[in-house]
C-alpha cells in the first residue's frame, strides 16, 4: 500500500501489523484504539490527526511528518523516529 492517500480517514479498534505503508498520506484522520507493529510508515504524512490510545512497537516513523498532531500521549520508544518533521507544541499535553 505505498503511497496511498487516505486523508479525512477514520480508524478505531484494529491492529497493522507486517505491513509497508510507506509515503501514505493520512492527513486530517483519527486513529483510535490502534496497534502498529513490525511496519514501515517512513515518508508518511500524518498531519492534523488525531492519535489516541495508540500502541506501537517497531514501526518506522524516518522522514514522517507529524505536523498540527498531538503527540504527548504517544510512547515512540520502541520505533524508529529520526528526521521528522513536527512542531514544538505537538509534543505538550493540551
């Protein structure tokens, strides 16, 4: 599924996992009660989203661009997050 525009998408209750969704584009969705594992979202845009009781473990997050999504409640410790793109504020809690 590379590349793949799935923009104004909502997501709730359903686990990927082994799976390449490199340079997807999910700007504006809601990810609720989602597990990510072992999969490559590098490149991917996930702008003006929603994430919310999110679990990941081994996901590729290289070169994805976070803008305008909060992310303080996301643990990233068990992924791969170098040059993202993001701002400041996206970090705090609201």
């Amino acid at each position: 599924m590379l590349s793949t525009n799935l923009s104004k998408s909502y997501f709730e209750n359903f686990a990927v996992s082994n799976s390449n969704l490199k340079s997807t584009i999910f700007d504006d969705s809601d990810f609720n009660m989602i597990e990510l594992s072992h999969s490559n979202f590098a490149s991917s845009v996930i702008t003006n989203s929603s994430l919310k009781n999110v679990e990941l473990n081994d996901v590729d997050f290289s070169y994805t661009n976070f803008s305008k999504t909060k992310l303080a409640s996301i643990d990233f410790t068990k992924c791969t997050v170098n040059h993202l793109l993001l701002y400041v504020e996206d970090l705090r809690g609201r």
